[in-house]
C-alpha cells in the first residue's frame, strides 16, 4: 500500500488540518509504510520544520489552499498524474469538497476523508469517499449512517488520532504545575493572543503565562512589541514561545490552558490539563461540547462574538478557585485513562483493507 496525503496548512486556515495527518504520518512511519503528502510550498516548508518528519513530499503548483477555494481541473488533473496505481489518497481539508471528491471518485482513485460535522449531510449531499473517519466520539450522533451508505465509518475515539509525543503519558499533578498556558491555534488568525495578555494585565492576573503561537502566526511583530512595553514590567511572567516543537511538556505543566477548539483539545486531554476551549467555528462545537460534558474543560462560544475581556475575568476567577480546578483535573484523569492511542493504526488496518 502506497499513501498519499492531501492537506495543507497556512495563515488563512490554520495548521489543525495538516497536523492531524502528521499525527497518521508517524503511524505510517511505526509500521514501515509509505507515505507522501501532496502539498503547496508553504506547507511543504512547515512539514520540514518538524522535528523527526521523516515522509515524502510532492509538491504541487495548482493547489486548493483554503475553505473557499473552489475545485479547478488544474488541481485534479495534476494531483491524479501523481498517483501511483496501488495509491490510497487521504482527503483533509474543506475546500476538497463534493464536487472534488466526486471528481476523485470517478477517476477510479480509493480514498478516505477526515470529516468534522458531517456538513454534506446538512447539505443534502451523499458521501462518495470509500472511508469517512472521524475520531471525535461526538461523531457518533452526527448521522453518517443517513449519507455515507456505501462507505466505510470510521467513527469514534478508536480512531482518533494523536501526534506520538503525547502518547502513554503519566499526567503531572496539579499540584506540580504552576504556569497558565495560551494558545489559540497554528495560525491566530485575529491575534487573541497578545489580546488576551493585555486583558489580562488589566484585570491583575498575576501568575506565569506561557503564550504558544504557531508557525503561520502573522502577527509576532505586534506581540513582540507589546511584551517589550505594555507588558514587560508585567507580574505575570510571560514566556512566548513560537512554532513549539515539544507541545507534551508545555501542556502537561499547565495548571489551566486557554486554547483553541480543535485537535488540540484531545492533545489538552491526553496531558490531562483542565481547560477552556474557545470555539471559533462551527465545526469545532459538536467536539468540544462533548469535551464539556465530561466535566474537565469549559467552552466559550466566539463564533458570533467576540468578547476577551469576560474570557479574561472568567481565568481570572477560575484560577483562584482550586478545588474547581482540581475536579477538572481529576475528570481529565478519568479520560485520560480511557485513551487507547491505537488510533493510528485502527485507521492504517483500515486503509489496508481498502487497498487490497
């Protein structure tokens, strides 16, 4: 079996997509099988950033680069040239929409797609990929059963899939972490981060900040300058630190982490840390309200509105209440003990079914 990757990762979409098939790559490499992502430049560049990235890359020149990218022929002729006959392709990303997929199926290609919402059944559409994976166990309630009919569900946590670093982890306890951590994703695309420093400023947080931005931050010029003057004589302590490659260590000495929803979320729980997942888009809300339900994180819903000054006042109350915090943690502890980490190779036994 030969796996080909399409994904991509930049300012305008984030980095949750790519990491994700990252975290399936390093399967890949656990159990000698090949595998190369097809990608833009940009992405291309930023996997090669990776501390032990060790697949293959083929660059593409007409690449569909964000959500609103809409399907070109150019794409599709280039990417379907590449593929050998024994491929199995791997979708990830929402501008591979119906259209595209079809496009894949006709040309006789197997592939499998990583979905979130299930958004072609809130479209009426049918899915047409071989496999649908979904490692979420909110993916459980989202009705593929109703439009992927002839495709293979890969749903729930047995399939979720997490980078090796967080992997069979044995939690700190909360007593031994001191630091709040930040991080509002690969990209941060409207720079909450230094926001949400100086609010916090303002509202007297005192303790150490450990703020984490990733490698398609656009906005380190801005946050840079605001740490050398607004917020250099700050009691808080702040630590920046940019496109971190050990992401284990950081969340597992968080006593609270303010993060973006998304895969993170699960890399937040294997590390058992108590958290606040703000959602800025509709397909992180089914995951992360089942991530609230089991009692060790909060959501903030910011897809309507914006509001940092009360995230600010509830990590402010939050960090002060230490019997709140250590429920959440030992709520994150009872997951955490439920976590398989077979992902990986669940989804690869799967794909090597498809290939035969």
């Amino acid at each position: 079996m030969q796996l080909f990757i399409r994904a991509e990762g930049n300012p305008s979409i984030g980095l949750g997509h790519v990491m994700r098939c990252y975290a399936l790559a390093e399967a890949c490499q656990l159990l000698n099988i090949p595998v190369s992502f097809l990608c833009s430049q940009q992405t291309s560049d930023f996997l090669k950033s990776r501390r032990g990235f060790n697949s293959g890359i083929i660059m593409l020149e007409n690449t569909l680069q964000t959500d609103s990218d809409k399907t070109t022929n150019s794409e599709l002729n280039e990417l379907i040239s590449v593929l050998t006959y024994d491929a199995v392709l791997i979708l990830d990303g929402y501008q591979f929409d119906h259209i595209y997929q079809q496009a894949i199926k006709h040309a006789g290609i197997k592939f499998a797609y990583f979905d979130d919402i299930n958004s072609f059944y809130q479209s009426g559409l049918k899915h047409c990929a071989n496999i649908i994976i979904n490692g979420a166990d909110s993916a459980l309630s989202l009705k593929y059963e109703l439009n992927a009919t002839h495709s293979k569900l890969c749903l729930g946590s047995e399939y979720l899939l997490l980078r090796q670093e967080f992997h069979n982890l044995h939690p700190t306890a909360i007593s031994e972490r001191d630091s709040l951590l930040i991080n509002f994703g690969g990209a941060d695309i409207h720079n909450y981060s230094t926001q949400l420093l100086i609010e916090l400023e303002k509202q007297g947080f005192t303790a150490p900040v450990k703020v984490v931005t990733g490698a398609a931050f656009q906005h380190q010029e801005t946050l840079n300058r605001r740490l050398q003057d607004n917020l250099s004589t700050s009691p808080m302590q702040i630590e920046h630190i940019h496109d971190a490659q050990q992401m284990a260590i950081l969340m597992q000495n968080a006593r609270l982490a303010i993060c973006a929803a998304g895969g993170t979320q699960f890399e937040l729980l294997a590390c058992a840390t108590p958290s606040i997942l703000v959602v800025v888009a509709d397909n992180q809300l089914p995951a992360s309200q089942h991530a609230a339900q089991q009692g060790w994180c909060d959501i903030i819903e910011w897809q309507k509105q914006v509001d940092i000054s009360a995230l600010a006042a509830k990590i402010v109350a939050d960090w002060q209440n230490q019997p709140e915090i250590q429920l959440k943690f030992n709520k994150a502890r009872q997951q955490h003990r439920k976590l398989t980490f077979n992902g990986g190779k669940n989804i690869l036994n799967a794909l090597n079914e498809l290939a035969q």
